[in-house]
C-alpha cells in the first residue's frame, strides 16, 4: 500500500477557533461582516418565521 500525501495548505496558518473547530470562527466572523448568516442562523429564522416552538426541554 501507498500512502497518500496530504494536500498542500493555502493561504495563512490556521488560527485556532475558541469551539476548536478550526478557522470556523473566522470564516462566521467573515459571514458576518458581509451580511450573512451561518446556515444555523437561517434554521433559526425559518423556525421563528414558522411560529414553531422547539420542545420543551425535559426535567
């Protein structure tokens, strides 16, 4: 078996994210200051659009 060589990295090192994940806090930051949203934040529109109430959590 051979073993594959990981692809190159572009651009600048990574910075870490404060959730460990990656960059996604820079790429949400980037979303952001252009005027979008993260597709967690458009479900979230759309189920407050709709009038649905998430379950109640249970006790």
């Amino acid at each position: 078996m051979s073993e594959r060589a990981a692809p190159a990295r572009r651009g600048p090192p990574r910075a870490p994210c404060p959730r460990a994940h990656g960059r996604c806090g820079e790429r949400i930051a980037r979303q952001h200051a252009a005027g979008k949203l993260t597709a967690f934040e458009r479900v979230e529109e759309l189920i407050d659009a709709a009038g649905v109430a998430p379950p109640a959590p249970e006790l």
